[in-house]
C-alpha cells in the first residue's frame, strides 16, 4: 500500500431482482444511471470532477455500458468512459482498473463498478460460416477452447461437491443461512440500496427451512461419482444456486490530493486487489485462490479481517472458500449472499464490494480491515482489500 493509495468517497447499488421481476423493462443503463446519479450526492461531487467511468458488463454483446451509462447520468460529454467483460470478475475488476487509473495519474476521479440488465440480454446467434449453414443460437460463449476443459457450471460444482465430500444437505444448509441473514440484514438495506423503477430492495431472500430445503429438486448430479454407495454428495439443488438476476453497484473513488481539493470525506481507503487464473474446469475454485494469494502478499492473516465478502454462486463455493482461507462459513457475507440476492453476472462483484464498504463503515473501527472476493467462468478470480480510515 502507498501513501497515495486511492479513497473511498461514496459506494451504492440498486436493488438485486431475479431476471424477469422489477428491473425486467430496463436496459443496462437505465439500471445503471440513477445508482451512479445517487453516487455523486452521496459523494458530495459534481458531474463534471468526474474523469472516467469502469463498468463491467458480460451480457451487453457489445458497445459501450460505461459511455451510455455516463450520459445517461448526466456526466460532461469529456467523461472517459471504458466497458470491461471478464464475465462474473467485471464489476470488481473495473474497481481494481479504476484505482489503477488513479495510481497512474491518468484520472483524479472515478466512477467504477457494474451492471447487468440479464432480463434484456440480446439473443445470441452464431453466423453462419456458409450460406448452407442456419445461425445457431447460444445461451453462454465459450470460456475455454477445449470444450472438454469448458463444462456446464453447476455439473462442475456437482463434480466438486463429489470429489470434496460436501453433500447436498450441507449445501442446502449454508443456502438456507444465507437467506436468514439477507432477511436479518434488511434494515441495514437502505444505506447502500438506490431505488431504481419499483425496484427497492433485494427480492429473493426467504424465510425456508432445512426441512423444506431437503424438498427443493435437484439441478445438477455429477458424472463422477465419491462412493457408489453414497451418492447423494453429488447432488446441488435449485437452493444451492444464485439465481439469475438484474442489478448495478457502482463506488466513487479519488485520489487523496482530489478528495482533499473537493473537500470530500473519505471513510475507507483502496489497499490492495489481485486478479488471477485457475483451471477452467474448476472455476469456482479461482475466487480461494485470488483471496489467498491477495492476503499473503499483504502479509494479512484472513482470521483477522472484520469483514469478508463472496460473491456464491455456489453453495458448494462458498464452503470451499471458507475452508481455503481457514474461517468459518458464518463469517462470510454478513447480510447474505449470491444465494439470497441473485447472480447480475457484470454487476456481482460490485455488489459483494459494496455490500462490504456499507458495513465497514457503519461498524468497523479504524484501520479494520476487508475483502471481496468473486470468480468467473473460465477459471478467473479476483479479490479487493480496503481499510477503514
């Protein structure tokens, strides 16, 4: 960490909606635009300090997010603005690239962070590559160019949860204490969630049962199996998956010398993030392994942080994740996850991040210290430290 490292001025979201629900009619912008509008009040700065937006999307098939977010917001026609995809990473990954800016003396002031409007994602279609061949529609690209190397997500946490021996009733209980504590957490909501359209606060959370959550079908088994006398450790139920959904979170960061200039009050401060690779097969395995290799080159012990975000996609995820950094499930996401929320692909990572600096600076003490963590199809994974001024 340096002595210019960048601070933390203002962090907000929308509300996170199962696809189809309240954001449904809403492009990305028009998702994103009230939440970066929200950002600069909350911040104390006008539109015109503000030197270049990040936005991270995956879905968008293209153009520019972050230039139509930033007129859509109302920022000068000069705005920098720059769209970043490493699909489920994007959203923390464009927080990393705009401290960097900042580092770099490229920006003073940036917007960063990520939306995905999955309800108006555009229908994708190879093109033909002769005029014999019909277009061939696609849900999700190709993240590895082995297809061997490139599996369907939840089969390759099925065949995690086989080869770790995590059942589906462990599963399924860390789901059903994911969304105790996004209902739990709910007061705290306002403070970091800007009203977008209907959309208010965070939709899917439940009040279920483990009892009930046994009940739930099962979405994926794997093909390898632990035991062929055991085979229920295979099984990852609709539970145990973060649903489809839309939503933004955005963070206003500057540096100290600009921060000071526009007499802004900065609470947390930027320390540290790191990006990584894993082996595609295993995806959900890289948000560990950014996280560990993030907190060993800052000589941080992960017991002492106060706060620690995931984004889960997978129950099974978090689990791992947990046992990788040495702490217990109960610490992480202490107002819910992935599985309470919904899954905005782009957005995610930015929401986790958000999640953590509302928190952080509500109730932590200075120089408390925490991080993000998220992975991404394809093997990728990033992690974020900030620290409590």
């Amino acid at each position: 960490m340096t002595s210019d490292a960048s601070v933390l001025l203002a962090w907000a979201r929308s509300a996170v909606v199962p696809r189809g629900g309240a954001l449904a009619h809403l492009a990305a912008h028009e998702i994103a635009a009230p939440v970066v509008r929200a950002l600069l009040v909350r911040g104390g700065i006008d539109a015109s300090a503000v030197d270049a937006v990040i936005c991270g999307n995956a879905l968008g098939a293209g153009g520019n997010p972050a230039r139509m977010t930033a007129l859509a917001a109302g920022l000068p026609d000069g705005t920098a603005a720059f769209s970043i995809d490493t699909q489920c990473c994007s959203g923390l990954d464009a927080v990393a690239m705009g401290a960097g800016l900042i580092a770099a003396g490229q920006a003073q002031v940036v917007v960063a962070g990520g939306v995905e409007a999955w309800s108006r994602s555009p229908i994708r279609q190879h093109r033909p590559r002769t005029q014999n061949e019909a277009p061939v529609s696609y849900e999700r690209p190709a993240f590895a160019p082995d297809p061997s190397r490139d599996p369907d997500l939840t089969l390759a946490a099925a065949r995690y949860a086989a080869q770790a021996g995590i059942t589906r009733a462990a599963q399924d209980a860390y789901a059903v204490s994911s969304h105790a504590k996004a209902l739990a957490w709910r007061e705290h909501m306002p403070s970091e969630i800007v009203p977008v359209g209907a959309a208010v606060q965070d939709t899917y959370a439940r009040s279920i049962t483990v009892d009930r959550a046994a009940r739930i079908p099962i979405e994926a088994l794997s093909d390898q199996w632990v035991s062929s006398d055991d085979r229920r450790v295979t099984a990852v139920s609709r539970l145990a998956i973060a649903p489809q959904a839309d939503g933004a979170a955005f963070v206003l960061m500057a540096s100290p010398r600009a921060s000071a200039a526009l007499g802004a009050r900065a609470l947390l401060r930027w320390r540290a993030a790191l990006a990584v690779g894993t082996a595609p097969e295993m995806p959900m395995l890289a948000a560990a392994r950014a996280a560990k290799d993030l907190l060993h080159r800052q000589g941080i012990e992960a017991t002492a942080l106060w706060g620690t975000e995931l984004h889960e996609a997978f129950a099974v995820q978090a689990i791992a994740f947990a046992e990788e950094l040495g702490i217990e499930p109960e610490r992480l996401n202490r107002g819910g996850g992935g599985l309470a929320r919904g899954h905005p692909i782009g957005a995610s990572g930015a929401v986790s991040l958000v999640r953590l600096l509302a928190d952080m600076a509500r109730e932590a003490p200075s120089g408390a210290m925490g991080l993000a963590s998220i992975a991404a199809a394809g093997g990728l994974g990033s992690a974020a430290l900030v620290e409590r001024l």
